[in-house]
C-alpha cells in the first residue's frame, strides 16, 4: 500500500534539481490530494559588506525572492492544487528548513533537489543531505 501524505514541504531556489523537486511535489500533493507548502531561504550571508550596508540592495534582494516564490504559488495553482501556500525564510537552507519551517509548517514530507543553485558552500557539503539526516520527517531528495 502507497503512503498517502496530508502536508508535504518543498524546497525550491532555481536549480535545475529543486525545479524536479517542485513538479514531483506538484504531482504528490495531486495524487495525495495533500497541503503543498512552498519554501525559499533567502540566504544573507552571502553578500558583501558593501551589499549588506544598503539598505535598498536588501530589501531588493528579498522582494525579488519573495516575487519569485509567488510565481511557484502561481504554478501550483494553476495545476489544480487548491492548498498550497509560499513562504520565505531567513537563513542558512538546510538549518532553517529543518529547525523552524518543519517545526512552523508541520509536513509529513519534505521534497529537496539535491544540488543548491550557487554559493561557495554547495562546495563543501550538501544542504540535501543535511536535511536527509537531521529532518525529524521523511526525506526526498530528487536529482
């Protein structure tokens, strides 16, 4: 027998894994007739000192990503998906994902690309399997 899900959490920020990540969740959230939860992190840290004293540049930054997730809501939307809400988040993706959106947004599931779109640090160590070993729920992780 299929597990069915009632909520499931999807992480998405652009790479081409994360956009698998999103319409495999399209398509599990149909299938489970499921809450689809659509997260970004908008990571600040990965701008310089310069960036971070403009006040406009930050705020920018954040209203594009925050524009951005809304076009995700859009897609989902226009799939046939009637629970689906957007939200942005602070921080460093895979910490902020497990420590505050699961514990806010309460998923049975979280969907993740395996590969994160830019910065130094997808480099060094993978937010994927971060969230694979430290989320308290079941993880998926779509390459």
């Amino acid at each position: 027998m299929a597990t069915k899900f009632k909520r499931i959490l999807v992480g998405v920020d652009d790479s081409a894994d994360a956009l698998l990540a999103f319409k495999y969740a399209l398509h599990q959230a149909k299938r489970d007739d499921a809450e689809l939860h659509i997260v970004s992190v908008w990571e600040n840290n990965e701008m310089n000192v310069y960036e971070a004293l403009n006040k406009d540049f930050i705020h920018g930054e954040r209203q594009a990503l925050e524009d951005h997730i809304q076009d995700y809501l859009k897609q989902a939307k226009d799939a046939g998906l009637t629970k689906v809400h957007a939200l942005v988040a602070d921080g460093e993706p895979g910490e902020t994902i497990v420590k505050d959106v699961i514990p806010h947004v309460k998923p049975d599931l979280l969907i993740i690309g395996s590969e994160a779109k830019k910065g130094v640090r997808r480099h060094f160590g993978s937010q994927a399997a971060y969230m694979a070993k430290y989320s308290p729920i079941s993880v998926l992780v779509i390459r």
